[in-house]
C-alpha cells in the first residue's frame, strides 16, 4: 500500500503544480517555494530551486503585478494572451521537476503530460474571463479572479495532504474542461463576431 501512496503523492504533486501553473503561474511558485524555505516540505530536488528566496521574492513580485491586472477587464484578458507563452512551458518543467530524480523518459512524459494539462488549464481560464469581460460591471470579474486565486492554494494544499483527493477531483475537472472548452469556444468566436459588427457599423 505504501508504494502506490507514494505514486499517488507524485502523480498529484506532479498534475498539481501543472493545473496550477496553468490558472496563476506565480502563487504556485510562491506557495511551493515559501514550503520549501520554510521546512514544511521537501520539494523534490528538481523544485529546490523554488525555495531560494530570489526565486520566491522575483515570483511574489509577478504574483502582486498579475493579482493587480487580473482584477482590471480587458487587461486581464491581454494579460492571460502573453502568459500563454510562460504558462505552459513553465507548467511542463514544475510537472519534470516534481517527479524528483527518476529515469529521463518518465521526466519527459511528466513534462509532456504537465504541460498539456497546464494548456487545457490556462484555455479555460483564458476563455471564461474572455466571457466574464462581456459583462459591463466588474464585479463578476474580481470574484472570479479571486477564485482562481483560492482555487489554486487550497488545489496545492490538496495535492500535498490528501494526494487521493486531488486525483479524483483532477479528474473532475478535466472532464470539465473537455466539456466546457468547445462551448467557450463558439461562445467566444459569438462574441468577436457581434464586437466586429458594431466596429463596421460604426465606421
């Protein structure tokens, strides 16, 4: 039982630094590597890196930066377009460096794999705030800003202290995402379509 725990401990530390690094790059980085300096986690040596505390100092820096334009729509959403080259690849080397010092092929799967599933979180992210922005007020988008936020703190929290849990509900949430991304999709292309007709009446 204790090694298919200890898989299970790796399998979510792996996928949940690549989820989270696809929502809110910099409060995982920070999370992890405020653990690590702390001695309240051993990171695996491929994250040790995340507890020096110019790491952990330059990510809260990024953290306070997208925390602020997070929050402001349309910026939010130019924000999330430039984090689509960081994002990703940053969540497939976070899911290589979670796996530890193992075989070089199961460190490219993770990195593979990571950083997939670091897309489908960061499409999904993207796209719903590009729907949220449709809406006049800003309220809609500071809650769901903020739950981002909390989702990716209280996800980590998860894959750390109860690695079944988070797996079950990893599962949960790709389904999800299979679902929802087609129809953020049309529902986006919709939007675009409707802004492009009001810019040509106007002219």
């Amino acid at each position: 039982m204790e090694p298919l725990n200890q898989v299970a401990n790796t399998i979510a530390l792996t996928m949940g630094v690549a989820w989270a690094s696809g929502i809110n790059l910099y409060a995982a980085m920070v999370m992890l590597g405020l653990l690590g300096a702390t001695g309240n986690m051993d990171l695996p040596s491929g994250l040790q890196i995340l507890a020096n505390p110019l790491i952990i100092g330059a990510a809260g820096f990024m953290y306070v930066v997208e925390f602020i334009a997070d929050k402001i729509p349309g910026v939010d959403t130019s924000w999330d377009t430039l984090h689509t080259f960081i994002r990703i690849p940053a969540g497939a080397l976070l899911a290589a460096g979670a796996v530890g010092e193992v075989n070089p092929v199961v460190a490219l799967a993770a990195a593979i794999v990571g950083g997939g599933l670091a897309a489908g979180a960061h499409a999904t992210k993207s796209g719903t705030r590009v729907m949220i922005n449709a809406s006049p007020e800003p309220v809609s988008n500071w809650v769901a800003s903020l739950a981002e936020d909390l989702a990716v703190i209280a996800g980590l929290w998860t894959a750390l202290h109860h690695p079944w849990v988070f797996i079950v509900l990893l599962i949960g949430f790709v389904l999800l995402m299979i679902w929802l991304l087609p129809k953020l999709w049309r529902g986006i292309k919709k939007l675009f379509s409707f802004i492009g007709r009001l810019f040509r009446q106007g002219v």
